[in-house]
C-alpha cells in the first residue's frame, strides 16, 4: 500500500508535495530535531549533501515558527555574483555605487520578523561574512553606501553542503561566524542511507506529474521499487524526483516502470559480461514501457528479431509483473 501522509511544500530543486510521515529513523530524527527547534529563535545550520532536500527543511522550520505568517526569504548564497550580493543581502543607499540610481532594501529587511534562509552560505565572500557576522551579534546591518544602521528581527537558517570546519582550516569560511552559525546543527541525511522513503517520495512525485501531464497511474512496478531501493541517487531526492518525471512522461499504461541512471560510482569493468546484458536490455524494455514487437520496439532499439529477443530475456531472466499481479507497496489505492 502506499505511505506517507502528504505536506505541502516547495523547494527551488524539489518542487511538489513531500510525505510529512516517512519511514526510515534517519528522517524520524529529523523532523523530531526540526520540532525542537521550530519554535525558538535560534539560528539552525543544515548540513547535507546537494539534493537532499535543505530547503524543504527551513521552509517546514518556518512553517512551525511564530514567524510563519510572514513568507520566508530565500537566498542562494552561490547564484548571485560577488559584486552584487552584498546589496542584495543588505540593501543600498542611492549613488552607493555607479548604477544605483535609488535606495534598495536587501533581503534581510524584506525578511523583518521572518525567517531568511541563506542556502549555499560556505560560498559567501569572505567580505559578506563579516557583515552576516555583525547582524549574528548585534541584529543590526548597514546598507552599502551607508554608515546607519539598521535594526532587523529575522532568524537566520543556513545551509550548505561543504564542510565548514575544512573551510575555516582552509581560511575560506570565517571562525567565529561558523560557531555563530553552528547553534542548532542538522544534518539531512542522503537518500541512500533512508531508502525506506523512497516509496512514499516517489508516490508524491507521480501524482505531482500524473496531474501535470492528464496520466493515470495506478501503481509502480516491483521490480522498479527494487531498482530504486537499489540504486546509490547521488543527485538524492531531487535525482530522484528528475527520474520519477521522465518515467512519467514515457508511461503509456496505469502501471509505472521505471529505469534509473548507472550507478556512476559502479564501473561497467567490474560486471560480468551476463550482468552488462541483462543491464542492457532491460534499460530498452523499460524505456519502452516493454514493448518488444514494431517500430520503435525493445527488439528493433537492439537489432534483435523478437523471438530472439525473447529468447535472451528468458535465458537471462529477465520479466516484468504481469498485470493483476500484486505489488505491495507500489499499489496506488
């Protein structure tokens, strides 16, 4: 059956509906660390891997906040060229520099009594640390071209997926604004090490686009759930919202199979010549949604006459569910 109860929430990589009830305790740990937290003011860190899905985090800390009748601001500290982010960050005074033909807010007093996600901070210029670092103590910022400051109430949430003490070592990342920052740290775990949500992710993410693209999908194949649950998803939860989008997209019936990337981390050298095939040739099959028969067919893609075709799959055992069959927790009730 399927599982996990739905939470509405957006994220600039993972758009969509994630499950607010998940599985594994990697994600229990979490979300009990994000109650804790929540409600206080306290600067949170969240540490994990790209695609694991941090901001979905801030923006669930938000939305249990005193704070979340105002929207959240998001920055990624990566995104916006050095010259311009600190005027973007605290806002400039007209004539501060050529071009700045009027005074500007920044985003932290667009965030006054919100919450300001600084994604990707490991990347901020060394000179933007020292101003970050000054509103951390004082709460206070000055506007580029301006000595006055400015009193602002936000919380700061911060992200990154570099290692923060390895850049305060290299001397990239100031000391004391890593200690400033590093109050309330979490890490979001990668999704290969809470391979019991999968399920429950890749069901949001085939609503999402069922609805999206008019299709109807009933279920997800067994043979796909073990696929997923197998593969290492470097790129994690948004690698795998990416490849849950294009299974969609080549569905052709209520059921769904679906065919993940190679394993980068797994060298073709290594496998034996049976594994390669089988490999192979279920990649066409699924890519055409086990057709084998007619143009565009899994025997055509493989320069294969169909009963020969048939032959390997049976030599190899290669199968699909037939229809009616169950399939646990790929149901779709």
């Amino acid at each position: 059956m399927r599982t996990g109860t739905l939470l509405k929430v957006q994220d600039a990589g993972i758009a969509g509906e994630l499950p607010q009830r998940m599985d594994s305790a990697a994600i229990h740990q979490v979300l009990a660390q994000i109650r804790q937290v929540a409600p206080t003011p306290a600067t949170v860190l969240l540490l994990g891997e790209t695609g694991t899905g941090k901001e979905v985090m801030a923006r669930t800390i938000h939305d249990l906040s005193p704070r979340r009748q105002r929207p959240m601001i998001s920055v990624s500290c990566a995104a916006i060229p050095a010259a311009l982010i600190e005027s973007e960050l605290f806002g400039r005074e007209k004539g501060a520099y050529t071009g700045a033909l009027s005074r500007q807010i920044g985003r932290f007093e667009a965030a006054h009594q919100s919450t300001l996600f600084l994604d990707e901070i490991g990347d901020l210029p060394m000179a933007v640390q020292v101003k970050l670092l000054r509103f951390v103590q004082e709460r206070v910022i000055e506007r580029l071209g301006s000595a006055q400051p400015v009193r602002v109430d936000v919380r700061i949430i911060a992200a990154t997926n570099r290692n923060l003490e390895d850049a305060v070592r290299d001397n990239t990342f100031r000391e004391d604004l890593y200690y400033r920052l590093n109050v309330f740290p979490v890490v979001v775990p990668p999704l290969r090490e809470r391979v019991e949500d999968i399920p429950a992710l890749a069901w949001t993410f085939v609503d999402e686009f069922a609805r999206s693209f008019g299709k109807s999908i009933e279920s997800i194949s067994e043979e796909s759930l073990r696929t997923l649950r197998r593969y290492r998803w470097p790129g994690n939860v948004r690698e795998l919202r990416n490849v849950i989008e294009r299974a969609v997209i080549l569905a052709s019936g209520p059921q769904l199979e679906v065919a993940v990337p190679q394993d980068r981390r797994t060298s073709p050298i290594a496998m034996t010549l049976t594994e390669l095939q089988t490999s192979h040739i279920r990649a066409v099959l699924v890519s055409t949604n086990w057709r084998i028969r007619g143009s565009g067919g899994a025997a055509e893609r493989l320069g294969l006459k169909p009963t020969t075709l048939e032959s390997w799959m049976s030599r190899l055992g290669i199968a699909r569910l037939k229809p009616g069959e169950p399939t646990g927790v790929g149901s779709n009730p």
